[in-house]
C-alpha cells in the first residue's frame, strides 16, 4: 500500500536516473537492435542461460541479460517468455525509452542510417527546445533519440 497522506515527507535526496532495465521476449534481436543500430556498447553481459526459468528471476546473474553504460546512466535488456501481446504504451508501466544525442545533425545521421537499413523511423521534429527521433525496437517500444536545446 501506498502512503499518500499529509504526514509523509517527501524524499529529497534523489540526484537522478541510476538505470532503466526493459524487458525483451527475444534478446539476440533485441542485442541487435540495441548494439548494432543504436551502436550501445555492453557494460555487462550474463553468462547465465535466459532459457533456464531460474535465471530469469535471479537478478544476481542480470535475469540473463545484458546492461550498457549510456552516459552516466545504465540501460540494461531483462529476457522475458512474453506473452505473445504487442507492447502496449497506453497500459500501465513503461510509455518510452529516451536517449540522448548530441545535436539535431546526430538525428539526421541516424534517420539515414535507418533509412539506409531499412528501418521504419518518424521525423526529426522540434518539439519545446528539443528536437526527436522516433523508433520502434524489436518489441514494439518507442525509442526517442532526443538533442536537448
């Protein structure tokens, strides 16, 4: 249970995001996704089996899967048995994930890039001081490439 009364004070000593974990049914096509598109580099990559139903439950193993250091943050990949649905952002949970580039041009190289590869990507908009990127990863979540300022 949540407590939201008046009484409870309110944390103020958070700094920032540690990390992000999402949850993927396939882990080589996401891996691929991830490393071989987006061009992240693994931090940490389990050697435990994601096929064994132990090791997706073991955090001390990563759930069999795979974490990179974006910036100061980490970004990791958690294999999961799916149940067969699309990904949903209007359910509860996850909306996106958003990624940091370094200017608007970054954008336009990798909506090239993505066209070079053949893969279905929204416009580079401007959106409040910021411009986007818009792609979809192998389970259907929205990855926003995003050049603040």
């Amino acid at each position: 249970m949540t407590d939201t009364s008046e009484t409870t004070a309110a944390l103020d000593s958070i700094t920032g995001v540690h990390h992000v974990r999402i949850s993927v049914t396939d882990l080589a096509r996401s891996r691929a996704f991830y490393e071989g598109v987006l061009g992240l580099t693994p931090a940490i990559v389990s050697e435990a089996d994601p096929s064994d139903p132990g090791v997706l439950d073991d955090p001390t193993v990563f759930f069999g899967g795979v974490v990179y250091g974006v910036g100061d943050q980490l970004f990791g990949l958690r294999p999961v048995q799916g149940d067969g649905g699309a990904f949903d952002p209007a359910s509860r949970g996850l909306d996106h994930v958003s990624l940091a580039v370094s200017s608007r041009d970054d954008l336009v190289r990798a909506a090239s890039l993505f066209d070079e590869r053949g893969i279905t990507h929204g416009e580079v908009m401007d959106i409040s001081g910021m411009s986007i990127l818009s792609v979809q990863d192998p389970d259907d979540i929205n990855v926003e490439l995003v050049a603040a300022g």
